[in-house]
C-alpha cells in the first residue's frame, strides 16, 4: 500500500466517500479527521485497489459495522 498518499477519497463499493486517507499505521488506513473530529482506522485488507482514491472492497453499510 506504498500507493496511498495523504488527500485520497476513500471510495466504497456504492460509491460512498468515507473521508480521505491521511496515512497508514501498522495494518490500517487512518483518515483524515472527520466532521466529528475523530479518525477512523479502516484495516488495509478492506483496500481492494488504489488509483486515484482508496477503494474499498466493502460497501459503506459494512465498513461502518466494522468501524
């Protein structure tokens, strides 16, 4: 995931944006803080690619129950 650079969209697979990736720490992508201030560690084995933003494999139902 050396591809991932700070500003990217996090794209979920309907095509929800969930923040912008910040960087990554260990196994996670870390966001960008949200509205709410806070940031959300998504596991990197939920990245399926990355080209012009983070996309997830998962659509934005499930990557809340997993947050």
């Amino acid at each position: 995931m050396d591809n991932i650079t700070p500003g990217l969209p996090i794209i979920c697979t309907d095509n929800v944006v969930h923040g912008t990736a910040e960087f990554t720490e260990r196994e996670y992508l870390v966001t960008a803080p949200l509205d709410d201030g806070r940031r959300h560690f998504i596991p990197l084995a939920l990245i399926d690619r990355v080209d012009d933003a983070v996309r997830l494999n998962v659509d934005h139902h499930q990557l809340l129950e997993i947050l």
